[in-house]
C-alpha cells in the first residue's frame, strides 16, 4: 500500500484536502476550491457547509461571491492533516 492509499484509510480524501487548500491559499472561492481538488462544485458546497456548521471555515460574501477562510481551529486542523500527510 502506498502512501496515498494509506492517507485515504484515514482520511477522506476530498474534505482534508479542502482544508490543506485553503491552509495554502490567500482568496478561494468554492469553484475554485473544486477544480484545485477535482471535485464537483455542489460536493464541495455540501462539504463546506458541514465544515461550517463544525465552526472550520467561514463564508465571507463579496458581491456575488463567497470567500472562503479559515477560523483558526480550522487552520490548526489543515496543519495536522497536511503534517500528517507529509509523515506518511
């Protein structure tokens, strides 16, 4: 098993992703934030409000858009993943 597959008995793939990404971007928009992971934008939407109702991101509107940030458990959340991520 290597150590992507590894990562994935833990993890699932797409939410801790989403959260490294946001970790390691300034401005993301949920469509944005799906093609960065290669997932459809109402999985990620769905996935977002969960993460929001646990208090890990924000929604900020901008016009139109939602801006996407980090709360800080979030943040301290996307720097266990993405460490974990690297140890394996």
């Amino acid at each position: 098993m290597d150590n992507k597959e590894i990562f994935n008995v833990f993890f699932r793939e797409k939410p801790a992703m989403m959260l490294v990404e946001l970790k390691n971007s300034k401005e993301v928009y949920a469509s944005s934030l799906a093609k960065q992971i290669d997932c459809t934008y109402s999985h990620v939407v769905k996935i977002l409000q969960e993460m929001e109702k646990s208090g890990l991101v924000n929604f900020e509107k901008q016009g139109r858009l939602k801006l996407l940030t980090l709360t800080k458990t979030g943040s301290e959340v996307a720097d266990h993943i993405d460490g974990i991520r690297n140890l394996l």
